[in-house]
C-alpha cells in the first residue's frame, strides 16, 4: 500500500521574497543604478536655471511664460514623490522604477523637441511627474536592502546625490548651453535613461508587487493630494510674481488647495485603503527629521535659486560662467559626505547636525554683505562653507529620519521626508523671490521720490534775467 504522500503530494509553500536573499554585490548594482536615476531626476530640476534666457528666446516665449519651464516641473515631482509609496508596493519597486526611467526618456525627447513654451510646459510637467517616481524610492531601498556599517553608508551617498544634483544643474546646463545649444539639456538625458530602463528588469526584484492595491485605489485620495500639494506648489511659485492674494487667479488657487487639504487629510484618517499614510509622524524623532529637512530645503534650494540670478542680472556672466561659479558648492559637497558619514557613526548624531547647522549658518552670515563687483572669489568662503555644512546637516537627519521603520512602512516614510526637502525648497523660493519684489518696488518708489524732489529744489539754478 502507498503511502499517503504518494497519492496526496504534499504542497509547496511560497516563501516570500526578502532583499537579504540578494548577494552583496546584487545589492550594491540595483542601488547604484537607483540612485543615478534619482541624481539625473534632481538634476533636471535646476538644469534650466542658468539658460532661461537661451531657451526663452529658442521658444519666442514671454517674460512670465518662461518661467513655467521650471514651475511645471516642480508641480508635477511634488505631487509625484509622496504617491511613489503606494505605486512601488502596487506595481513593485523593480517595475515602477523601470517605467519611470523609460517615461522620463520620452519626456526628455519631447522637452528637446518642444515648438512652444505651451508644449515645453507640458512636456516638463510629464518629465517631473515620472522624475518624482524616482527620488524617494532610492531612499526606501537602501534601506531596506543593507543593515549594519552599510547602512550607515545610505544617508552620505543619497545626500550627495540629492543635494549634488540641484548644485550642479546650472554648471552643467550653462556648459551645455554655451557649447552645443540649450536642447541638448534634455537630451542627455537619452542615454542614461535607457540604460536604467535596461538594467533593472536585468538586475531583478527587490520586492514583491501586490497588484489587488490597484483595484481598491481611493481616487478621491489621489485627486485630493494632487490638488492640494500641486494648487500650493502654483501658490507659492507665481505668488511672488503676482503679490500674492492681490492677484484673483492666486486667492482661487490657493483656495482650491486649501479645500483639497482637508479632503486629503479627511481621506489620510478614514479610508480604507489611503495612497499615503502619515502614521509615520507617530515617532518624534521622525517628525523632527522632517522639521529639519524642510529648513535644510530652504537653504539648498533657496541659496542655488538665488546666486544664478544675481551673477546674470547684476554682474551680466554667461552661463557657462554662472555654472563655474556654482561649482564650487558641488565639490565641497563632496567632500564633505565622507566626513559626514564618519562621524555619525563615532559621535551622537545631534552634535554632527548642530554642527552642521552652524558652519551653514555662518556660510550664509559670509554671503550677506554681497555687493555689486563680487565674483568668483568673493562668493568662494561663503559657498565653499555652505556646500561642506550641508551633509553634515542631511546625513544624520537621513538616518534619524529613516531608521527604525519596517519595509511597509518605509516607503511612506520616505516620501513624506523628501516631500519636505522639495516643500522647504519651494517656500525658501517664494520668500526670497517676495524680498525681491519687495526691495525692488521699494527702491523704485524711493528714487522717484528723489527725482521728484530734485525739481522742485531750491538750490536749482536758472536763468538770469538779460538785461535790457
């Protein structure tokens, strides 16, 4: 008689997928090529800023038009970044990073080849939207692929590569600007792109898909974010532009966003199956990570906003000189990340980021008494100072922000915590952008004043009378 084996085999259980399964240099290579996707996504964010007047002029575009080159890309990412969560446990971290790659190739081509500031506005608008797929989810992988030392590596590379990329678009699209033509700041884009698009699928899963996610999507959830983070993101972007709720189309957008608010947070709280949790700021000390991240954003984006325009407004360089200007920034960058990374495994992290802080300050203190003749070397302390202080403020805060969270979990984590870099980048923008205005209409107003006086003065001379 047989056994009940042979006539009943037994069944085989799935064991689920864990990244720990991955050799050491599997890991090492999906990493890599993540996080040189998510550098070219970042860079494609400032690339533009030093050739705004060479892509305005390629398109016959306006003064107020060109600027959307870079706010429909901004609006498109923030949106982006927090639903990166919900997207790589539906469709796989593998799967939506390849698409990403292969959409922000299209985009790139579209961008180069765009006939109309209204077709370039739309072409940014999709290459931001899938970039934005790409920058949190390095966060969330690295994470969970590496434990121990190699984990402490992940703050230092991906905050060299986060804020690197911001630092260096305007060298490099000044570069490319002066020396081929301001196309070719998407097209460089081609060749990398389809590189990630090929290596992924080769290099395998990090994680399982769980497509049923689709079918129970809260749409009201997804409209909601996107109304509300995109509607804040125009907000704060053409504000300053349009003296803010002086301006009719400003006060409905904003009110747009501010009634989508509450239906997404409504939705956060209440649905059943929300897009994006934030039970992430359950834990302090992730709530304090992100306080901080939205001050570092201010700085980062805020310090490389402004230095383009004033080498180009008040001292009339070029591209290519703004960009080797700027550079200076990147490379202390780099050397900065090894330090960074030293030192928040030897000492309390809070004394690394205190630090950090500090030196930035001081950077910023350097850069305040910027005048009319300053160049290369006058700005060279202050920036130098500021690109060193800033991992040393982004590491430790990466690691306070990200440790200690389950895979699940992570992800949310992740984008909420770069949600608030891109939120502090764009509030920074709109402040210092609102100064400008304000300085310049002030200063306007002062010298008419003075011209105004001057005639009607007493001690003008005239005319003697001719004697008869």
């Amino acid at each position: 008689m047989s056994s009940n084996s042979a006539v009943f085999p037994l069944k085989t259980v799935a064991v689920p997928f864990s990244p720990a399964s991955l050799s050491e240099r599997r890991k090492l290579m999906i990493f890599a090529v993540m996080a040189f996707g998510q550098f070219m996504a970042l860079l494609d964010t400032q690339i533009v800023a030093a050739s705004l007047n060479s892509i305005q002029a390629g398109l016959s575009a306006g003064p107020d038009e060109i600027a959307w080159v870079q706010t429909a890309y901004l609006m498109a990412e923030i949106v982006m970044i927090p639903l990166a969560a919900f997207l790589s446990q539906a469709l796989s971290t593998r799967w939506l990073f390849t698409g990403s790659a292969i959409l922000f190739t299209l985009a790139s081509i579209l961008c180069g080849m765009a006939w109309s500031i209204q077709s370039m506005t739309v072409f940014r608008a999709i290459q931001g939207f899938v970039g934005g797929a790409m920058v949190p989810t390095v966060f969330a992988t690295g994470f969970m692929l590496f434990t121990g030392k190699k984990r402490a590596l992940i703050p230092a590379v991906l905050g060299v590569t986060s804020t690197l990329a911001p630092s260096l678009g305007p060298t490099i699209g000044g570069w490319i600007t002066d020396t081929v033509d301001w196309r070719w700041l998407f097209f460089i884009n081609v060749v990398p792109g389809t590189m990630i698009a090929i290596l992924m699928p080769i290099l395998g899963k990090v994680d399982e898909p769980n497509l049923s996610m689709l079918k129970r999507i809260d749409w009201l959830h997804v409209v909601s974010l996107a109304l509300f983070l995109g509607a804040m993101q125009y907000c704060l972007e053409e504000g300053p532009r349009y003296q803010w709720f002086e301006d009719e189309t400003i006060r409905v957008v904003a009110f747009v966003s501010f009634i989508a608010g509450l239906v997404f947070f409504e939705r956060s709280f209440y649905s059943k199956s929300p897009v994006l949790k934030l039970t992430p700021f359950r834990k302090l000390m992730f709530t304090a990570a992100c306080a901080l991240n939205v001050i570092i954003g201010v700085g980062i984006y805020g310090s490389t906003y402004l230095t383009p325009i004033f080498l180009g407004r008040v001292r009339d360089f070029s591209s290519l000189q703004i960009g080797t200007t700027v550079f200076v920034t990147g490379i202390f960058m780099t050397f900065g990340a090894p330090l960074a990374a030293r030192l928040t495994t030897v000492i309390d992290q809070r004394i690394v980021m205190g630090a950090g802080f500090a030196i930035f300050a001081v950077s910023s203190l350097l850069l305040s008494g910027i005048g009319p003749d300053w160049g290369f070397w006058e700005l060279l302390p202050g920036q130098a100072l500021r690109g060193f202080a800033v991992l040393l403020c982004i590491v430790p805060t990466v690691g306070m922000a990200l440790n200690g969270f389950a895979p699940a979990e992570l992800r949310y984590a992740s984008g909420l915590f770069n949600l608030m870099r891109n939120f502090g980048g764009a509030v920074g923008i709109a402040a210092i952008t609102t100064g400008l205005q304000d300085f310049t209409r002030i200063h306007a107003e002062r010298m008419s004043e003075t011209l105004a006086h001057a005639d009607t003065a007493p001690w003008r001379p005239r005319l003697r009378a001719s004697p008869r």
